[in-house]
C-alpha cells in the first residue's frame, strides 16, 4: 500500500514561531528558525515513514471569511476568524506580515525546487485541502502531521493517522469513543471560541454527557436541536443588547464552517480541482537552486547539510 505524508505547513510553522518569538532575536533570525524547523520536521518523518509521496498544505485566502463577511445572511454577526489578530502590538503585527511572506516565498520554494507536492489555492483552507487529498486518496496510507485537533475527524476514514508534532503522537477518538460522528457533533455543539476562530456555540452549557447521549436518543437530539437561547451582544449600532439563537440554525452553520464535508458544493468542487492541479504539476529537486534559497535566507545548517534532505526534497 502506497504512503502518503501529508504536512499541515502553516500549522508547523506557526508553531515554531509562537516557540521563539518572544527569545528576544530579531525577527529576521526568528522566521528562519520557522524555516528551519519546517525541514527538519518533514525530513525527520519522511525518514521515520519512507513515503511515496511527501504533501505540503498551505492556507491563503478562506472562503470561510468571505461566507460570513455578508453578516445579513449568517446565523451569526460573527466574522469567520474576525478577531484572531485584533489584540496583537504594531510589531507583532509587522512579525506576522514578515513570517507569512516567508510561508508564502517557501510553498513557492517547494513549487518550483524540489518533487514534494503543494496543495495551495486561492479561498481553500489547509484544511480543505487535506480532507480532499485523503478522501480522494482512501485505499492508500496517509499520515497527516499537524497540531490542528480538527483533523481528528479524518480519522472517520481508513488507513488515515493524525500526528501531533508536538508530542510525536497519533492522536485518537477514545475521548468519544472511537466515533467521529461524535467528536464532530460536539464540536458544532460547542462552537470554536476558544482559537479565535470565532465560531460560536450553538447550546452554550451544555454538558458533554447529552452531547455524547443524543446521538443515540432521538427524542433528546431533538429536543437539543429546537432549543432557542438569547445571550448579550454588542450589536450594529455598537451598543450591546439580547440577540435569540435557534440551536438548530446555528448548528447547520457551524456544520458548514467545520465540517470537512460540508462545504458548499462550489468548493467541494474547488477541492478536488486542487488536488488534481497539484499532482499535474509536481517539479523536480534542483540542488543548486535550493541551495541559493537557503543561502539568501541564512540556512547555513541546513546548506552544510543539503545532502541529508535530497530523498526527501526529490521525493524519491
């Protein structure tokens, strides 16, 4: 059965950046450990695993943002990731700006330099793009590495691992029983607050053991989904007042903004192009180019080391 190592990149390098980026180094020092840490990583488990195919996934634009910025027509008046940046300090600011023009000029350094595949597309999350690449790929092996808890729900498909770098470990559903359906059905319940995604819960309160019970009770599945709930807000006009939910309503919209497979029919379709563009147009490694690259971007160890990352660049 064929191996296929699947990278959430904008997972592995924030995590490397939030790692360093209070060490008092400049910022310049700070992104090229990012960079450096993203290839260690992924050489590190394609040794480990010696997969057909290595896959880097990158974020840019999220039709999420566009669904919910048209706030008359969302359950909510919450925009899709609305708040993620709103507290950072001018330099912070000018830190995030300097490390996703790094992300941006590496996905382009793995486009054009070397065999591994990158999944990037204009409105489509990482997440996206790798639901696609494993519902897409389900009779062979695939490994996902990224932090990002979301994925667990790809375990709802054979032949699917999800690594946590941090700790070098699969995760599991025994939190929820070996049930995906599960695992999904508390997180439209309890929304996405807590990572800025700013998702809100559709049964504010309500304890995991009904969560966990409704699935199988469906006069209590019902009875979850015809809740309706007010809770203050600042509205419109900036003053704050009751706004009133349906659960059911807010439920079927969290759905579509977590669920990887729910997503509008137009991007379910813009997945799958995704996938088929990337595989159409896989380089080739180029020694000398990537050698440049990590010289303009002060790799020195990596450079020293090139040799080591050839397999895993080529993707042989």
């Amino acid at each position: 059965m064929k191996t296929n190592l699947i990278f959430d990149g904008n997972n592995i390098l924030y995590r490397t950046f939030f790692a360093n980026n209070k060490s008092g180094e400049p910022d310049e020092v700070v992104v090229g450990l990012c960079i450096h840490s993203a290839l260690t990583t992924m050489n590190m488990y394609y040794r480990k695993y010696s997969p057909c195919n290595m896959v880097m996934v990158f974020d840019t634009t999220s039709w999420r943002k566009e669904y919910t910025s048209d706030l008359s027509k969302c359950v909510t008046n919450k925009k899709y990731k609305g708040y993620r940046r709103a507290d950072k300090t001018p330099k912070e600011l000018r830190m995030f700006e300097l490390l996703d023009e790094h992300i941006t000029e590496f996905a382009d350094m793995l486009i054009e330099m070397t065999g591994v595949m990158v999944l990037r597309r204009n409105l489509l999350e990482g997440d996206d793009l790798m639901a696609a690449y494993v519902q897409m790929h389900r009779d062979e092996e695939n490994i996902i590495i990224s932090g990002d808890k979301d994925m667990m729900q790809l375990l709802r498909y054979v032949n699917v691992q999800v690594i946590d770098p941090a700790k070098g470990k699969a995760r599991t559903l025994d939190e929820w029983n070996g049930c995906p359906d599960a695992f999904m059905f508390e997180k439209c319940i309890r929304g996405e607050t807590k990572t800025n995604d700013n998702i809100q819960s559709s049964y504010p309160r309500l304890f995991r053991v009904k969560i966990l019970k409704a699935l199988s009770d469906p006069f209590l599945f019902e009875n979850i989904m015809n809740h309706e709930f007010k809770q203050l807000e600042k509205l419109s006009d900036g003053e704050y007042g009751d706004v009133k939910y349906k659960t059911r309503e807010l439920f079927h919209e969290n759905e579509v903004l977590m669920d990887l497979r729910k997503q509008p029919r137009v991007i379910l379709k813009e997945m799958v192009r995704a996938v088929v563009a990337a595989k159409a147009s896989k380089g080739r490694y180029n020694h000398v180019k990537f050698l440049q690259y990590c010289t303009r971007n002060e790799l020195e160890k990596i450079r020293d080391k090139a040799d080591d990352f050839v397999p895993m660049l080529a993707n042989r």
